[in-house]
C-alpha cells in the first residue's frame, strides 16, 4: 500500500511537468509568432482619422475603462456618427450601406491572448492608469487595420509588471 502511494506520487512527478511543457508549446503554436493569422474586417477603419477628429479610445471601445473586455464597437456605435455619409470614400459608402441595411458588423479582434490567461482592461487602464497605446502601441497612428492578429507577450507583460513593481505571480494572470 505504502509503495503504491510512492509509485503514483513519482507518476504525477513527471506527468505535470510534461503538462506544464505541452501546454506552453499548444500556446506558442496557437498564439505565438508562427499563427500570425490573417483577418479581415468588415471595414478597413482608419484609426489615425478618428483620433485626430479628438474621439477617445472610450469611445468606440467602451468597456475599456469598466470590464475586462474592451469591447469591439457594435453597429449602434459606429451610427452615433456614420448614419450618414461623412465623406465620400468606398469603405465609408459601404458603412453606411450596412449601417441602413441593419447589417452588424462583424469586427475582428486584432490582439489575442491564449484563453487560459486573464487580462482585465479595467485593471490596467483605469486602475493602473495605463495608456491604450502601452499594450496597443501605435495602433492610433494606424489608417487601415492590420492584416494579421497580433498576440502580447509573457515577456512583455512581466518586463511591464517588473517596471511598475507589479504582481509577477504567475496566479494573477494564468487563470
């Protein structure tokens, strides 16, 4: 009997590691540099434009400040300004067509986390105080959406906790 706790307790000795192992590589695979995965919006949407018309991130984003998701703008928001034309270029002609049609709009998260990792916007942005563009970078500047998923990582989060003299505990994110 006492052997047979010792065998099973050098079995879970090797076994967690190995999870522990795998796991990191199904990550790496899934939101590292290699999946870099092509997205399409349903818009090309000019940041760039928008911020230098004076409109907060809050604005279109609008739990960024209290959820942990800051949220992809639905169709209500985007015809708070665009029930009509604001100009005469194709992709806002095709806004405001889905706008009237009733269409939503199905935008497509461009920064990724794996899903056993906890971020909360609310957290960072209004408790900490941290600036969109600190994780985004320069995504303001940007005048048309990337074409692939971007994914931050550990070593960016931990290079930002140590700075801050944040929680490193591997408990506060991974979930």
């Amino acid at each position: 009997m006492e052997r047979d706790r010792f065998a099973s307790a050098g079995s879970a000795a090797w076994t967690f590691p190995l999870f522990l192992a795998a796991s990191g590589v199904a990550s790496f695979l899934a939101y590292g540099p290699l999946a870099r995965e092509a997205i399409q919006q349903p818009i090309a949407f000019n940041h760039q434009r928008h911020v230098e018309e004076g409109l907060e991130c809050s604005a279109c984003h609008t739990g960024c400040e209290s959820q942990v998701s800051s949220g992809l703008p639905d169709a209500q928001v985007c015809a708070l300004c665009h029930a009509e034309p604001q100009g005469e270029g194709a992709e806002e002609a095709k806004l405001v067509a889905a706008l009237q049609s009733g269409d939503s709009l199905a935008w497509q998260s461009i920064f990724g986390q794996p899903p056993h990792v906890f971020f909360s916007h609310r957290r960072h942005v209004t408790v900490a105080g941290l600036e969109c563009a600190t994780c985004h970078g320069a995504i303001g500047e940007s005048t048309a959406p990337p074409s692939k998923r971007r994914a931050l990582t550990m070593g960016q989060c931990i290079a930002c906790h140590e700075k801050a003299r944040a929680s490193t505990d591997c408990t506060a994110c991974h979930r």
